[in-house]
C-alpha cells in the first residue's frame, strides 16, 4: 500500500521511536526495587511505583525528574518514612544516571530522516521534560533534520489539534510515527490523520493499548526505515 500523495508533514514521535529511552527506566526500577528489597518484594515495589506515578502525572508531567521523584515518595511510603538517607541518596544517583545516559538511536533512523528530508516537512513531536527532551535531541545530532521541534506535555487529541494549528497543516495532510498506540497513534486517527505504528520491544504499562485497531490510515512497522516503500 502505497500513502496518499497528499501528506505533506510527516511527525515523528523520538523516545523510542527514534532512539532507545524505555529500557533504561526498567534497568532503573530494578535497581530501586533492589534498594527496598527489605521492604517488598521487586513484583510489589515495580506496582507501587507506578501507582505513584500515574498519580503524580499531573502534578510531574512525563520523564526523568518526575520519575526520581515518584521513586522517592514510593521508599517512603512503602517503607512507613523509614528509608534511610542513603538509599535516597542512592535513588537521586539513578536519576542523575539516567539523565546522562548516552543517546543510542535505533536501526535506519538517520538514513530515513535523510531521505525524507528534503520531501516533506519533518516534525519532531515528543513529551516529557522539556530541558531532558532537549538535550536528548542535541545528543542525537538529529535536530537539522526537523523542520519544526514540539516537546508536548501530553499527546491527547487536543494537543495534535493545536499542533496542527501552529503548523497550518490539515489533518488528512499530517502523518505521524511512533510506536506508542496510546500517545501517537490513537489520538491522530481521531483526527482522520494518518499514522505508523512501529512497536517497540518495550512498553511503559502506562502507554499499552491491548485492543487491535483496524483503520485504513494506518500502517504497522516493523523498523523506522520500512516507512520509505510506502512513502
């Protein structure tokens, strides 16, 4: 199946997408639950953190600094406030950790960026913290390749429309990549934009969307680069 010619800006999503990002967070989780092991158990430790931070997302937002916030509230709780100084210590050390971890972009990346470049328009269209999402994109040496950089706080609906706004673009103009179906697939079929999902090896919980979707503006990709036979 070959895209309509009529889509003239193409979104890509960047943590995971274009670079590694989510395995990283579960090598830090499994340090913490090693942290608490007097506590609880890895099973108990991994489900309270993330009820911690589901309930901080509005407080916190997405990434890193939430992340070593949710982990410190979580030691605390679990362990009735009687962690010690050191371990919290321990925890902050994670984040910084986590912060610097190098940049390690995924198969085909740059190639297809390369190709695609000079064709469409080409948005980078990520969340998270905004400092971390900008220094993740210096580090990538991608940035030359957009046209226009968005580091959204969510990806509802709402947030692709006012993209859409900002960018003068209408909807059945617009393709987005990504491989999170929650953040940015679902929201732009809802749009009537076009989408490719590409699944990554690994998902946060908060993002799995277990129910198939079936739409004729979506394509599933295997890598980043199997986007230029349809394009």
């Amino acid at each position: 199946m070959r895209l309509q010619n009529k889509i003239t800006t193409i979104a890509f999503d960047a943590d995971d997408t274009l670079w590694v990002n989510e395995p990283y967070f579960q090598e830090a989780e499994q340090q913490f639950t090693k942290l608490l092991e007097e506590y609880q158990t890895a099973e108990q430790l991994t489900k309270e953190l993330y009820h911690t931070e589901v309930k901080n997302l509005p407080l916190y937002g997405f990434g890193i600094k939430g992340f070593i916030l949710c982990m410190i509230e979580t030691a605390h709780r679990v362990s009735h406030h009687q962690v010690s100084p050191l371990i919290i210590s321990k925890i902050i050390d994670l984040g910084h950790e986590l912060i610097q971890r190098p940049i390690e972009l995924l198969p085909g990346v740059e190639q297809t960026l390369q190709t695609l470049h000079d064709k469409y328009n080409l948005i980078l269209a990520t969340k998270g913290d905004l400092l971390d999402q900008q220094r993740k994109i210096k580090n990538s040496a991608l940035g030359d390749y957009f046209h226009h950089i968005e580091i959204m706080s969510d990806k509802q609906t709402a947030d692709y429309q006012q993209l859409l706004h900002r960018l003068s673009c209408p909807p059945n103009h617009f393709f987005m990549v990504g491989n999170s179906m929650k953040s940015d697939i679902l929201p732009v079929l809802d749009l009537e934009s076009h989408a490719a999902y590409i699944p990554y090896t690994v998902t946060w919980s908060h993002e799995q969307q277990d129910a198939p979707i079936q739409s004729d503006k979506l394509i599933t990709l295997q890598t980043l680069d199997e986007l230029l036979l349809f394009l």
